[in-house]
C-alpha cells in the first residue's frame, strides 16, 4: 500500500492492519512510524497468521502471559477441531484460537469449572477469538521501592500474603551484618497467632523458609478460626530474628455454625429506617437446631 | 393469609466495555447480547404481568458500569447496528432454510425474537433500558438496588478504607441520580463479605444486603431462624441469605431446569457451519467467527448430537418447572412457618444474565412463577426484602465473618495463581490514590481532572470481573489487558500530577475511552479512616 494511502487510516487502523500483515512490536509505535513499516512491506506480505503473534518481550506480561497467551492458541492441548467452511472464502478466513469450534472450546474452557462457576462465565462466552490489542508499552513495576507485606484471606484454612523488597534492603543489611553473615542468613516469614494479643506477645509462631525470588505465598493455618500476623524477617546464624516488614492482622472465618446461642432481638423502627435495640426475643429455647438445621 | 415470601433477587452487572478507538470490538458484544436475551426479555415479562394484573414483587440490583454503558450513546448506536444486523441475518436465514421446514421455522422464531427486541429498544424504549426499567419501580412492582460501583470484590481492599467507601459511595450516587431514590439494599460484589463491611453501608444509609447462605449460618451467635430471616448486624444493617433449596433449582446442572433436554442449547451455534462469506458480514472488523445467535438446538443429553430445539416443547417445559418451582416453595415455607412459628423468607438470588441469556427460557420460566403465585394466591406471595423488614420483625442480632458465593465460599475465585499478582498493583494504586487526595485538598483546573481520572481509572481495574475471567479462563487475555491498562494510566496520571506536568491531549484522550462516574470527585478517597464503630452493643 502506497504511504498516502496509509497516512489517510487512523492509528488504530492502521495497528490492525500490521497484525493482519503479521508484523510484530508495532503497538507502542506512533502514526508516521507505523505508516513507515507498513509501506515498507512488500505487496501481499504473507500474514501472520495468527493473532496475538508473538509480541516481543516489551508489553507481554511476562512468561506466563506468554504461556497463556499459548495454551489459548493451541486450545490447551485439546484436540484441535477445523471449522467447517465453504469451498470459498476459506482462503481467507482468520485462524487462531477462535478458529476452534465451539464444542472444543467448551470442552476446553468450561467443563472443568463448578457447574454456577461455569453459568457465570457464560456471560463472557463470545464464541470467538478476542479484541485486538490496545497495547500501551505498560509493564507492572518489579517493585515500588520499599519493604512492605500484605496479609489477605482466602479461606478458613488459607491465607495469602505477598510482599516487596526495596532495592537497597540487600545492602542495608549486608553492612547491619556483613556479607559472611548476610549470605548464612535465612530469609522467612513467621507467621503469629496474635489472637487476643499482638505479635509481640504471640500465641504461638511457626517460620516458612521462602524461596529467594519469591514474591508472595499462600499459607496453610495450623490453627482456623484465629487471629494472624505476618513478618517477614531474616533469621540469622546466631537464631536472631530480624523483621524486615510486618504485615496487617486478619481474622479468619468460622468453619462450621457457632456454639453460641444467646440470643438478641431488635425491630425495626419503621418511621426512621432505624433499628432499635429491643428486649430479649420469642422464647430462647434453641429448638429445631438439633439435627441439620431446617427444611430437609 | 401468606404462611411465607419468596423473594426473588436478579443481580444485573457487566463490566465496563467501551472502545470508541475502534470500529467493532468483540467484548461489547456482552453487553449486546445481554440486552438482546436478558434485559430487553425481562421488561417483556414485567410488561405482560403487569398489562395482566398479576400481583408481584421483584428485586433487581443494578450496576453501574451496567446502567452507564446502557445509557451510553455510542454503545447504544451500536447495539441498533449490532441487533439490524441480527435482523437482516435471520432474514436471509430464512430463505436458506426454505426447504427444511424446520429449520426455517427456527430461523423465523429468531427472526420474529430478534425484530420484537429491536422494536421495543428503538421504538418503546426509546434506547434507555434503564429508563424502561425505572419505570416498574415507580409503579411499585420491582424494588431496584445499587451494588458496588464497579464491581469491586470488597473483601480484597479491606486494607483500604477509602477504596471500600469509594465504592460503596459512588455506587450510591450514581444510583441516586438514575432511579431518584435511594436504594434501599445493596448487592455487595459476589456477595463478598468481610467483618465491618456492614458499617460502610450504615454509614451510607444503606438497610440490607445479602450473603451466601454460609455467611448467615455461620454468624455469631447462631442465628436461630437459619436463612429463613435476616439477622442484623451490629452496625444496623439487615442481612439476608441465599437459600440453598432454591439456588440449587437453578443453578445445579444435576438437579437444576436449565440443563433439562429440551431448552436451547448455549453452545450449539449454527453459524459456526456456514460459509464464511456468508456470515462474514455479521462478523466483528476482525473477521473472526463467534457466536451470532443462531442457536437452532436443544441440549438433547451429554451428546455432541443435538436435536433441533423445539419451542413448544420448551415453552411446555418451563411451565412444568414453574409449577414445580412455586409447588416446592409452598411446602417448604409451610413447613417452616411451622417450625419457626412465624414467617420465612426464602431469597432466590441469581445472575441476571443466566436468564436468557444461558437459560434462554429463563425470563419465560419467571413470569409462569409470578403468574401461577398470583393465580394460587395461597401460602407463598412474592415479597422484596425490604417488604420484608417493613412487615415482619422482631430480628436476631449478630454478627457475620468472611463469605462469598463463589466457588468454594470465600476468596478464592478472585485469589489464586491465575490473579492474585494484581493485588500488589490494585493496592498500590489505592494508596497513592489516597495519598494524592490527601496531598491536594482543592485541585483544580487539570490537576483536579486528573485526579478525578486517576479515581476511575482505580475503579475500573477493580471490577472483579476481571480476577474472575483470568480464573475461568474466557477471555482472560482481554482482563489481563484490561487491569494492565488502567493501572498503567492511573500509573502515568499519579507520575504526572506528582510531576506537575499532566499532558492535556492524553488526558482528554483517556478520558473520553473510560467515561464512567462524569461526575466523580476525587477527594472521596481523601477520607481513609475506618467508619466508626457501632455504638450497639454486641
């Protein structure tokens, strides 16, 4: 295509037109410069093929985009089944994941998932492929510069915690300690039952040795229904413990209906919305809680 | 006399999908699809009960990424483009088919479902959904709710005050404006609850909101009623649960209608078999295939050999569950009227967009259980939660833990090795939002625009949604682009405000592709202490 013809699309046009023509690294480019690769191809480049065509490394999110981005092309390993097309037209109808027809799809995609799970996401099923790229260039910083530990909860049983080292925590603590002692050191999170107390009065604390690189960690509970607390720290040769970040404390949800049956009665103040706090309720015996709750 | 109420609880939400940058773009197409089978449906059926008198009363939350795409001007322009096309495809189908009779009376059915939904967008609606729908809550037939304001699963940012009460608050406004009124209840994300979410409803004024049945059965102390009354917090508000019964009526596909062989098969799209340059011009500006709605079997059985869908029989079908549905509300409030010696309520709350839209006899499957309570009229009379606390009482005060209606009761959809690395970026971002409000008190001019974009640009990559797509898996690649691209711009706006150098162009230019909340004000987030604690006792 001649290089006025092009200077006449949009940006975004012209963005789709370099993935139909398989080039690569065009999404952070400018106008003139993408009018520059453009014209520069000759006639009836072969295209590429495929639509998220690998992308260089600036703007992928990283191996595992690129490991998704993969398993999504190739239908996860599934057996791949050809659409079925016309004698014509075939030559050119786009191939990639959305070329897979919809029973693999859904053999692929949905079946695995609970079936409420897999109702939900029926609202996001398209059938096709995906959007083409609105690629800003944007990576996720490796770190915002300073030492921090977040405490989240999963489950009853699970906690999440992820954390950040700043870049110069290494050689902060090499002249705390000095390198020989640094390098003996073990970095750990000690994870503190602060039930009813704080982490410097824990109830108990167990430590789990993490991997260097590793950037967060989920974690088992010894005990549910408790209250915890995270640091991160070194423990060095000599057994100090030295904390590098405290997390926040979080409780963790019951597993199971309460043993606690007292009970409190309000009503409803219709006038105002407000709810008043009354006298004690309907008779307080705890009947029908016997066996399985009701309606069975 | 009623023994007991059913209230009924559709939770409509999309994410916000708009992409004026090009020409056609696949995602909308959720929302498309959703107006066609879901929403344009469903005010059918409030149409039709009300023109027959029949008494009923229906719960409907509404987001509002929802509510502002379908009050969007350019996604309403290309929804007509997108249901024309629709229109003119089932036409040609039509002669296709002239031979197999049929098929041809499947393609007339779409065709006639297709153009009746273009007629009531266009013509009746006059293209404002939301403004059809507010209509039934001024007379008094559906009670509408707000939700979080962009979805965002509360219980991952309760680290962030402000980011809760940002959500809770805009919601609220933003709902105030659309439906002048206040909501009476709140859908709370995915049901996510978390201890003290309560007070940032109170403090909003908000009565009630809902968890799974989990979250009630598990409160403190055991509530004695079950799921069968609301509890209320120590913060004043009401909570009602999930009931198990009726959910897995519908949602399991052992047990539940919508996997039953005679309704249409979501999957199965005929298109899919025909000539590429026959559907090629019903396709997106990519080119690529997808679904186009002509969907001309029925689920059959754990086959790949469908049977054509038969409409009679389905129609059939759906008021056999109907019956079957309102049968076995009857006996169970009934039976728990006299257990509980007073009057249950049994919440029944679903996606929205399951009906139609998956379950495509859905809508149809509702208005026959409306219809058949009315024409009972006995034990069980359709009520909204907040008839319910207008009516009933006293309540039982307690207090509730962590819980979600998500696979497996707690955070985990939104939290495992498929997503959990935005969390460090979402929190991130919630701090310096924080940080920025409080650094500059009264922006104006470019900085506060600015400010006020960073927020959306927060908000929106907060939408669960996108946690959840990058767990199941469709589409994930559009929401780890989604959540990447609002935290870049909200990344580069925070750099430049701090930087004193906002780039007016690529402000106007962000801020006319993330258009949501125009009235925003960024200094919600200037505002990051927890919200007080009750003064109830325990």
């Amino acid at each position: 295509m001649k290089r006025s013809e092009l200077s006449r699309k949009t940006v975004a046009e012209l963005r789709t037109l370099a993935k139909a023509r398989g080039l690569v690294g065009y999404s952070g480019l400018r106008k003139a410069a993408l009018v520059e690769k453009l014209a520069a191809l000759p006639e009836g480049s072969p295209r590429g093929g495929r639509r998220r065509a690998a992308r260089p490394g600036r703007g992928a999110a990283g191996p595992a985009a690129r490991v998704r981005a993969a398993a999504a092309r190739t239908g996860g390993g599934s057996e791949q089944v050809p659409v079925p097309s016309g004698p014509k037209g075939e030559q050119r109808e786009p191939r990639a994941g959305s070329g897979l027809a919809p029973r693999t799809r859904r053999a692929f995609t949905l079946y695995s998932l609970l079936d409420e799970q897999r109702m939900q996401a029926s609202k996001y099923y398209l059938g096709g492929g995906e959007s083409p790229e609105l690629d800003e260039g944007f990576e996720y910083p490796r770190s915002y510069g300073e030492n921090t530990i977040s405490l989240m909860v999963r489950d009853p049983y699970w906690l999440f915690v992820y954390w950040e080292l700043a870049p110069d925590l290494r050689a902060d603590l090499a002249s705390r300690l000095g390198e020989d002692t640094l390098a003996k050191s073990r970095l750990v999170l000690r994870v503190y039952d602060v039930t009813d107390t704080d982490p410097d009065h824990p109830v108990s604390f167990h430590d789990i040795d993490v991997a260097p690189g590793a950037r967060n960690w989920y974690i088992n509970v010894m005990r549910v229904e408790r209250d915890y607390c995270v640091d991160l720290g070194l423990i060095t040769p000599d057994g100090s413990f030295i904390v590098i970040a405290r997390s926040n404390r979080i409780s963790l949800p019951p597993v199971g209906p309460s043993d606690i049956i007292d009970e409190e009665w309000v009503t409803l103040d219709a006038l105002g919305g407000l709810f008043k706090q009354s006298t004690r309720g309907p008779s307080s015996g705890s009947g029908g809680w016997g066996s399985g709750g009701w309606g069975r | 006399m009623e023994k007991g109420y059913l209230s009924l609880v559709l939770h409509a939400h999309l994410p916000y999908v708009r992409h004026p940058e090009y020409r056609s773009f696949l995602e909308e197409d959720w929302l498309f699809e959703a107006i066609t089978e879901t929403y344009v449906p469903l005010i059918r059926v409030l149409q039709r009960l009300t023109a027959d008198g029949v008494r009923f009363r229906l719960t409907i939350s509404m987001s509002a990424p929802l509510i502002s795409m379908l009050r969007d001007g350019l996604l309403q322009d290309r929804y007509v483009e997108h249901i024309t096309k629709l229109c003119e495809l089932t036409e040609k189908e039509i002669a296709r088919c002239r031979d197999n009779p049929r098929l041809r009376g499947l393609a007339e059915m779409y065709h006639g479902f297709f153009s009746d939904v273009k007629r009531a967008f266009t013509e009746e609606y006059g293209l404002d959904i939301v403004t059809a729908l507010r209509h039934f809550q001024d007379a008094g037939r559906i009670d509408v709710l707000t939700c979080g304001a962009t979805h965002g699963y509360l219980p991952l940012m309760d680290q962030y005050p402000a980011a809760v009460r940002a959500q809770v608050r805009l919601a609220l406004d933003h709902h105030r404006r659309t439906f002048g009124r206040d909501p009476e209840g709140m859908w709370l994300p995915e049901c996510g609850f978390f201890p003290g979410v309560d007070r940032y409803l109170a403090e909003a004024g908000i009565r009630y909101t809902f968890v799974d049945s989990h979250g009630l059965l598990h409160a403190v102390p055991r509530p004695r009623n079950g799921t069968y009354a609301p509890i209320v917090t120590p913060a004043g508000v009401a909570i009602f649960a999930r009931d198990l019964e009726s959910s897995k009526q519908v949602w399991s596909s052992v047990e539940g209608y919508p996997g039953d062989h005679w309704y249409r098969d979501f999957y199965r799209d005929h298109s899919y078999e025909l000539d590429y340059d026959y559907v090629r011009p019903y396709l997106g500006a990519d080119g690529f295939r997808k679904m186009l709605g002509l969907k001309y079997h029925r689920i059959t059985g754990q086959t790949d050999e469908k049977e054509l869908y038969e409409p009679e029989r389905a129609r059939e079908r759906a008021m056999e569950h109907a019956g079957n549905f309102v049968f076995n509300r009857e006996r169970q409030v009934e039976h728990l009227n006299e257990a509980l010696g007073r009057r249950p309520i049994v919440v029944a709350p679903y996606d929205a967009e399951l009906f139609g839209h998956w379950w495509f006899e859905g809508p149809m499957w509702l208005e026959y259980v409306f219809r058949k309570i009315d024409e009972i009229r006995g034990p069980l009379a359709s009520a909204t939660p907040g008839d319910f606390l207008s009516s009933e009482g006293p309540f039982q005060c307690a207090e509730l833990f962590h819980s979600s209606w998500g696979y497996k009761g707690y955070s985990e959809v939104w939290l495992d090795g498929s997503n959990d690395y935005i969390y460090p970026h979402l929190h991130r971002a919630s701090r310096r939002m924080i940080e920025m409000a409080k650094a500059h008190p009264n922006a104006e001019g470019l900085r506060r625009r600015a400010l006020n974009q960073a927020a959306r640009e927060l908000l929106l990559a907060q939408s669960s949604d996108w946690a959840f797509i990058m767990k199941t898996g469709t589409m994930s690649e559009y929401a780890h682009k989604r959540t990447r691209d609002h935290i870049s711009r909200f990344t580069r706006l925070y750099e430049d405000v701090k930087a004193n150098r906002v780039d007016e162009r690529w402000l106007a230019e962000v801020e006319s592709r993330d258009r949501i909340f125009p009235d925003i004000d960024y200094r919600i987030y200037a505002d990051d202490r927890p919200p007080a604690a009750p003064g109830a006792s325990r």
